[in-house]
C-alpha cells in the first residue's frame, strides 16, 4: 500500500526547489527593475541608497545566473 504523503525522489526534489527559488528571483529582479523605472523611487532615495540599490541588484543577478548553473 502506497503512502499518501509521497515524497520526490532527492534529485527531483533538489529540481523542484532550484526552480522555485530561481521563479523567486526572477520575480524580485522583475520588481527591481520596474522600481528602477519609476522616477519617484529614485527622487526618494539618499544618493547612498542609490549606490545600495544597485549594488543588491548585480548581487541577485548574480544569484540567479549560479542558480542556473
């Protein structure tokens, strides 16, 4: 008799967390980006928040693009 709280083999379990934290970080850098569009985002920030900003930005790309690997 089956159990009914199967649970994914390692390896398909390991895929099927890989792409959700990549669906994660696609959809965070997808807000980054239209908050960078929006000119009221920046004329809010400090010119030091600004460098930040950017900053976080490059270090979830980077994320993402070892995620992928």
């Amino acid at each position: 008799m089956e159990s009914p709280e199967r649970k994914p083999l390692t390896g398909v379990w390991s895929e099927i967390e890989r792409r959700m934290v990549d669906g994660q970080l696609r959809l965070v850098l997808e807000v980054l980006r239209d908050l960078r569009e929006d000119q009221r985002f920046w004329l809010s920030m400090g010119p030091e928040f600004r460098v930040r900003y950017e900053d976080f930005q490059g270090d979830l790309a980077a994320l993402r693009a070892s995620f992928r690997k």
